[in-house]
C-alpha cells in the first residue's frame, strides 16, 4: 500500500499521498517527522482496534440475545421471512428492520 501512494506521488498525481489517515501518515514520513516503522505500527494499531470492537460488539450482541430469548426468537423469525435461505445481500439486510 504504501509503495502504491508512493508510486502515485511519483507519477504527479494530484492527490498526492492521498487525503485519508495513511496519506497524512505517509506525508508525516516524507517530512521526516515520523519513521516508516511508526507507520506500520499505526497502520497495526487500527487494524486490531477495527478487529477488536467488531468482535466486541458480536460477543454483546450474543450475550443480550441470550439474555432476551423473545428477541432472539423474534430476530430469527426475521431472518428466515426476509433472505428464507438465500446468501445475504445488501438489499436484504436492509430490510431486516428487528436485527437492525
């Protein structure tokens, strides 16, 4: 990814590295403000971080569900009626209004 950025600063792209976290990261590098080691490391930070608050939040999601079955059920119910056994889409699950 980040020889991608660097490859599109090189070839004057007029985003330069980009205007997004790792683009001001990357620019923070090339200023010599901070080292590429230090990016890698942010870059892992958030990536875990992502990873733990998703997993965070499907362990809650279960643990209220087991805690109110009456939900569970109800949400079950909802996802059988609305995608029956077809592959979720976003169509679909944007009609689950309980689970939701």
């Amino acid at each position: 990814m980040i020889e991608a950025r660097q490859e599109k600063l090189t070839n004057e792209d007029a985003n330069g590295y980009g205007d997004d976290y790792f683009g001001m990261l990357l620019q923070s590098q090339a200023n010599s403000k901070i080292s590429m080691q230090d990016i890698v490391d942010e870059c892992k930070t958030f990536y875990l971080a992502g990873h733990e608050t998703t997993s965070a939040l499907l362990t809650w999601t279960a643990v209220l569900l087991a805690m109110h079955p009456e939900w569970q059920e109800r949400a079950r119910k909802e996802v059988i009626q609305v995608l029956c056994s077809n592959t979720p889409s976003i169509d679909g699950l944007a009609q689950l209004k309980i689970v939701r």
